[in-house]
C-alpha cells in the first residue's frame, strides 16, 4: 500500500476526546490524524507502519493506541479479507459523532472569515436550488440510474404536490436530495440501493439536531459511514 497518504484535510478532535482524561494525548493526536485520513473515503485505511512513522513511534505501540481508542468506542475497525479469507486492508472508522468535513477552513470560517462563510453558503444554496429544479423538471442532464434511487425512495416530487407542501418539508427535501446526489458522484454510490426512506430521514433528523458547522458534509458522512461498513 502507497504510504504517501498525507492530505490537507483539517483533523478534528471533539472536547469529547479531548478532555477525556483516560486517553494518552498521543492517542487523541491519533484520533485527530483518522479523522483527517476518513475524510476521503469515510474512513481510514493507514496502516500501523504509516501512523509509527509519523509520530516517531514503533508500530506495537500504534497498535496499542488504536485498540484503546476502539476500547473506549471513538472507533470502529473493519478488516476486509479476500477469497482467501487473508487480510487485505483495515478500515478504521470514526463511530462516535460522523463530523469529517470537506471545508478548507472548517472553524475559521466562522470566527475569522464569516463574508466567505457567507458567499460559500449561498453558492451552496444556489446549487441545492439548481438541481433540485432539474429534478423536478425531469432534466435529461440528471441520468436515468439517479432518477431510479429517487423513484424507489419515494423522493421524486411533482410541481403539484410540492405546491401543497410546507417550506420546511421542501427545504429538507432538497437536502436530502443534494446529499444523496453527491454521495451518488462518489464511490460510494452502491450503497443508495441499500437506504430506505426512513433511514435517510431519521439520519437527517438526527444530523440536525447535532448542530454541526457544516450539515451537508456531517450529514452526508453520517450515511457514508453507516453504510459503507454494513455492505462492504
């Protein structure tokens, strides 16, 4: 496996990690590095070698940190085996909050750049709004396997029902609908033939009342991570 895996992404280490006074502050640097890492995929697949290299460390001691980490429930391992039933890869899946997030400045944004948060969110907005109009219009630029998800989640609205709708149902509706058109341009796009409705509404209700910072990528990660672990 290519160990040049290094990338931009923010790590993130909740107070919840933090301040847990159980964990060893490499430990918590190591949950923040995963948190990184799962931001491509959904999850990390470094392996010992690569964490022991970069912290300095030996790779029994990597070892021991990740089964604490596990132990405590701030992660989720998941070995892929072959035909062969030999072990290809680790996945190690972040499992207490679904939070990775795809945002070149996450926090600052808010704090020190909020005009940019602004404008990021309105072209967000103009893009949820954008296809949501292509949908409803049965646009030829939306393709046909994408129409079929929504048609077997019961998500494929009519002018004249939505008309009767409420704004907030409509609003929520156009997220979803966003969120699963993103993760349909993904690698992870099999899993939307594994999602019910009331899965994907009970996730966004819950998404919702987490509060995140960035919603659409917490609450995209939040399906990604339940999923891809239960298909794979």
């Amino acid at each position: 496996m290519n160990e040049e895996i290094k990338n931009n992404y923010y790590a993130i280490i909740p107070a919840t990690v933090r301040y847990n006074e159980n964990l060893k502050p490499n430990e918590k640097l190591l949950y923040g590095e995963i948190t990184a890492l799962a931001n491509s995929k959904g999850f990390c697949y470094a392996t010992n070698r690569y964490f022991a290299n970069l912290y300095r460390v030996t790779i029994h001691t990597v070892s021991q940190w990740i089964s604490h980490l596990e132990k405590l429930g701030y992660v989720n391992i998941e070995l892929i085996k072959d035909e062969k039933k030999e072990i290809k890869e680790r996945r190690i899946y972040i499992c207490d909050t679904p939070y990775v997030q795809k945002d070149t400045y996450p926090y600052v944004l808010k704090s020190k750049y909020p005009i940019y948060k602004k404008v990021q969110d309105n072209n967000i907005n103009i893009n949820i709004d954008d296809l949501f109009l292509l949908i409803i219009n049965n646009s030829d630029k939306i393709s046909g396997a994408f129409y079929n998800i929504l048609n077997n989640l019961e998500f494929n609205y009519t002018k004249d029902i939505l008309s009767i709708m409420k704004k907030d149902k409509i609003n929520m509706i156009k997220e979803i609908i966003y969120t699963l058109y993103s993760i349909y341009n993904t690698d992870f796009k099999y899993i939307l033939l594994k999602i019910n409705r009331n899965e994907l509404i009970n996730i966004y209700i819950i998404s919702k009342e987490h509060k995140p910072i960035d919603f659409l990528n917490y609450y995209k990660m939040a399906i990604i991570n339940k999923y891809s672990k239960s298909t794979s």
